[in-house]
C-alpha cells in the first residue's frame, strides 16, 4: 500500500478572526495609540480608543502628598476647565500641601522675628557705646 500521511495535517482547525479595522492612521503601538477591540452588530471588530490615564497632581515643596480637592487632569484638560476646578481657595492652592504652606508661613514668621531682635540688639549696642 500506498502510505499516507498523518491526520493532523488536514484537520487543523480555523482560528477566530483577531483583525482589527483601526480609526486612525496612526499603526504604532505607543502608550496614547492602544486600541480596545469591540465588536459591532454586524459582526466587525472595531477599535475603540481610550484616553490615557491622568496622574493627580502632588505637592510642589515635597512632591510626596497628593493634593486633596483637585481632580485628576490631563493638561489639556486642565487648560479647558473652569478655574475653581483647577485650585483650591487657599495660599498655593494647587501648588502646595497645606503642611508646606504652613511651614512656609512658620519660617517668614521666624525670619521677620529675627530680624526685629537683630534690630533691637543694634540699637541696644549702639546706644551703650
């Protein structure tokens, strides 16, 4: 007889179709670019593309706290929003964790005392000579 070859060879099975029709011109897989396939009533997938997602903003003084009462923002969404929605009602208000500014306020208090007891102890010696 004839030999012939194994079965496996002729019965391999079909794959579903992972094609993707993209909406935008740009093929590169970067971070802002990563479509999510959704498949449409007729049967087509489709990519659907999301924005990426915004970091809060943190503290400018000791960039660990993240600052309560600011939403989480995209640049240019930050650009677009109402100007209550980028601050808060408050020295520094989207710059500034509310310790730092109070630590801010402590040290010019400091400074402005010690520049007044300079200023007394100069006269005083002044005055003895």
């Amino acid at each position: 007889g004839v030999v012939k070859p194994p079965q496996h060879i002729y019965h391999f099975k079909m794959g579903k179709d992972h094609r993707i029709t993209l909406r935008r011109r740009k093929c590169y897989r970067t971070n802002g670019n990563i479509p999510k396939p959704v498949r449409t009533p007729g049967g087509k997938l489709v990519a659907h593309y999301h924005n990426k997602r915004a970091k809060t903003a943190t503290c400018g003084d000791c960039g660990v706290v993240k600052l309560p009462g600011l939403k989480s923002m995209r640049s240019c969404d930050v650009a677009q929003s109402k100007k209550f929605e980028r601050k808060v009602n408050r020295a520094y208000g989207a710059a500034v964790c509310h310790q730092c500014v109070k630590g801010r306020i402590q040290r010019s208090f400091f400074i402005s005392e010690h520049r007044l007891i300079k200023a007394i102890l100069a006269k005083k010696t002044a005055s003895k000579k």
